[in-house]
C-alpha cells in the first residue's frame, strides 16, 4: 500500500474509531478489552476472509497475516470456536423487528384494507398468535412491554386491543438491543464500503452508497430540516418495505434454496462544525 493510501486510511479509521471510543468509554469497557475484541476479529478475519479456497488457513498463516505470535491466535481462534458473538443473529431487537413485521406484512393479522389490524391479546389471529409465529422464544407479555415502552404498540383502555402506531421496531439509549442495531449497522456500512473500495478490481457491481452533507447550515433551519428527514426517510424505508418484506420467507412461506440478508439504512448525523486557528472550517 502507498504512503498516501496508508495515510488516507489512517485518517479514515481515526475517524471511525473516535466516537466509537466515545461510545466505549460512557459504557465502561477499557482499552484492554477493546483491543481483545480487536485482535479476535483480526484472527478471525485471516482465517475466513482470506482463505484461498484450497487448503485450511493455518495459525502461522494468519500469525504472518496479522502480526501476532501464533500463541496469540491460537487463543483467539479458541475463544472464536467456543463463542462467537459475530454469529449471534437472533437478538432480542431482531425477535422484536420480525414481530412488528410479521404484524404489517402477513394476512392473517391484517385488516381487510390491508393495513395492520387491531389485535385482542389472546386468541386466534391475536397477538400471543402473532408473537408466536415471529419471535421464537419470547413471551407475547415480553414482547408486549418492550414495544409499549418503545411507543411503537398502544392499547385501547376500553377494548382492549393492541394498535400498531409504528411500522419499525427501534429501541432507544444504550440498552442491550440499541447495541445490538449498532453493531449490526455499522458492520454493514463497513462492509458495503469495503465492497466498493474493491469491486472493480473483482469485476463486481458497486452497491449503492450514498451520502448527503453540507457544512454550512444555520442552526436556525436544523430543527425543520430534522423533522423533514426523519419523515421522508420514513416513508422510503415503508414504501421499500412494502415490497421487499411479502418476499421474506417467514411471511411469504417458501421454502428451500438459499436465503440473502439485505436491507437498506438510512441515518442522520449533525454536529457543529470546528474552526482552526484562522477561523476557517476544518
């Protein structure tokens, strides 16, 4: 890699690593730990990232790849075969996602308009049904509290039936299942990136990445332009969803062949903009 490259990646990941240490640091883990997690995705990294195909990666391989002792990966590799946090697909947020999407994608809890019915707790197309068929082992009452608290289901005092207010399952702070959509979305992003820096080397379609940025916006329009973006981005994600999400096979029920996990993010960033010394934008 070139001086320039080096440099410019460099840069790239310092501003990568920055609020994640900011992120780390509000929830407690030290530098020691972070860089444990660091080295067991370099291990695991070298080991199937960068398997040419023929013949089982070795530790010297991946001790030669990554530049630590083969003691080093041993232990990592160890650790990786006895848990992978990597593998762990089915959170406690994802469970609460394909209940939300089961209750506006499939027909048996809808309402004759097509839109999500209200559901009574109990019985049959109920939501203890619903919960069932979507979130494997959560308790409908489980499930029920955590997308109340969220704001995304409402309860009628008089009927008793559950309404579906929002059409996306998101959580809110730190908690465990805000992690888990972090981990998940910044994984991907990093991903889609990495794909692109090498698709025309590998004769591949790029995939779409787009970002929109200005660096000078008065704080005065910030709160509209806020409002804006959250409800259109909002109303491209459903209008997508509504295409997208009959073809899951938890919904739609087809069976055999490989399965694709794909998806789009949208996310918004603000932030003041910092002045040098001569009072120009950085």
């Amino acid at each position: 890699m070139t001086d320039a490259k080096t440099k410019s990646l460099h840069q790239a990941l310092f501003r990568i690593l920055r609020p994640m240490a900011r992120l780390l640091l509000r929830n407690g883990v030290p530098f020691g730990e972070f860089s444990e997690l660091v080295k067991r995705a370099y291990v695991e990294a070298a080991l199937e990232d960068f398997s040419d195909g023929r013949r089982k990666p070795t530790d010297s391989r991946a001790a030669v790849m990554t530049g630590l002792t083969r003691k080093e990966v041993r232990k990592q590799r160890e650790i990786l075969a006895g848990e992978n946090p990597v593998r762990e697909t089915t959170s406690h947020a994802n469970r609460a996602s394909r209940v939300v999407s089961g209750w506006v994608h499939d027909t048996g809890f809808q309402a004759s308009n097509g839109e999500p019915a209200a559901l009574a707790f109990e019985g049959p197309g109920s939501f203890s049904e619903l919960v069932r068929k979507y979130s494997g082992d959560m308790t409908p009452r489980a499930v029920l509290d955590e997308l109340q608290r969220v704001g995304v289901v409402s309860v009628d005092v008089d009927s008793g039936q559950l309404h579906l207010k929002q059409r996306a399952y998101v959580p809110t702070g730190d908690s465990e299942e805000m992690l888990q959509i972090f981990g998940e979305d910044v994984s991907d992003l990093v991903a889609t990136i990495d794909h692109n820096l090498v698709s025309c080397e590998h004769g591949q379609q790029p995939l779409f990445q787009r970002t929109l940025t200005y660096n000078g916006i008065p704080p005065d329009v910030i709160s509209e332009w806020r409002e804006r973006a959250a409800k259109q981005s909002q109303a491209l994600l459903e209008e997508l969803d509504s295409w997208l999400g009959p073809h899951d096979r938890g919904v739609s029920g087809r069976e055999g062949g490989e399965s694709v996990r794909t998806g789009l993010s949208i996310f918004y960033f603000e932030e003041p903009v910092q002045m040098n010394k001569n009072g120009d934008k950085q």
